[in-house]
C-alpha cells in the first residue's frame, strides 16, 4: 500500500522562498536547483531548502506556531 504524505508552505514561507529565490538568480544569474526538507516535531515542522548553488547557506523556513 502507497502512502502519501504531502507538505506545503504558507503563504509567508512561500513569500520569504521566492525572494531568497530572487536573490540567488540575481547573483548567478540562474535560479538552480534546490533540496526541500519537512522535518515534523511535537512543536511543528521545521522546514529548511538548500540550493545547489549555495550549499553553506540554507534558508530556515520553519514556523513553530503552524502545526
């Protein structure tokens, strides 16, 4: 049996994504590719999205008020 889980951003964390996004195509002149991790706790999910192009700076997307 298939199990599906599905994660999605809020509208802020899609906000904040997009400009970070923005940033690194203004930099290098290409958006590139980039690793999203959904890690649930007991407080929430922390979420986090690492790009190829810069992998030392990962953009903490995790919002512990949003279980």
């Amino acid at each position: 049996m298939d199990e599906q889980v599905i994660f999605a951003l809020s509208e802020e964390q899609s906000k904040k994504l997009s400009i970070w996004k923005e940033a690194i195509n203004t930099i290098y002149g290409v958006y590139g590719s980039y690793t999203y991790s959904f890690r649930p706790t007991t407080y929430g999910t922390v979420v986090s999205v690492e790009s190829d192009l810069v992998p030392d700076r990962i953009l903490d997307l995790t919002n512990v008020d949003n279980k």
